[in-house]
C-alpha cells in the first residue's frame, strides 16, 4: 500500500506551506490525481487521517480531483482521451501516443480555518 507513503509525502507538503509562526488549522487540502497513478482514493484518505491525528491536519478533508489520461498522437497529432487504457488515436487508429496527462499528482490548495481555537 503505497498510498501511505504518499500520505506522508503530501503531509510534509502542508506542513513546509503553512504560515510560519502561527498555529494554522488545515481545513481542506486539494489534490489532483492523474489515474494513471494507481492511487486508490479511500485508502489515500484513510491514511492521511491516520497519519494527520493530533496535528493541525486533524481532521483536514482531502479533496480529490481526478485526471483522466490524455494521450497525443505523434503520427496525427491529435489529443484523446485515452478509454480502458487502450492508447489508440480515435483519429487515425495509430498506436504512437505520447500521454500527457494521468500521471499527476499534485497538492494544488491548501484551505486553512480563520480561527481554530484547539490549534490557537
């Protein structure tokens, strides 16, 4: 289960962004996950909560935007959205394509509380 790892990963993230010297509360943290990843949702959550318990991201909702995987033909140069993980050009049935978008997996926000008098 690597989404353990990642959890860490994206914890770490937070804590480097969150304003110095003040006890900031993490309301939400934003995500956005390629599908390519291999990254299963619910237990990405399950091991941020566990991970997050007694620290300012107690409680912090992840919010997961998935991406879906985005191929470009290199014989067309048309863009598809890539079905089943079957890497066909719609357009000219070729089977040369680049992705270019599923392998993401990025915090893009990170939503902090106005007040958060357990953290103040």
């Amino acid at each position: 289960m690597h989404e353990l790892s990642i959890a860490q990963s994206i914890l770490e993230i937070v804590e480097q962004h969150l304003p110095p010297g003040k006890n900031a509360a993490v309301r939400s943290v934003k995500l956005k996950i390629g599908d390519l990843t291999a990254i299963v949702p619910d237990s990405l959550e399950f091991c941020f909560s566990a991970i997050t318990m007694g620290s300012p991201l107690e409680g912090a909702k992840l919010d997961i935007e998935h991406v879906p995987v985005m191929g470009e033909c290199r014989d067309c140069g048309e863009q598809c959205l890539v079905k089943d993980n079957i890497f066909v050009c719609p357009s000219c049935r070729s089977g040369n394509l680049t992705v270019v978008a599923g392998r993401e997996l990025q915090v893009t926000e990170i939503e902090l509380y106005d007040e958060h008098p357990e953290f103040l």
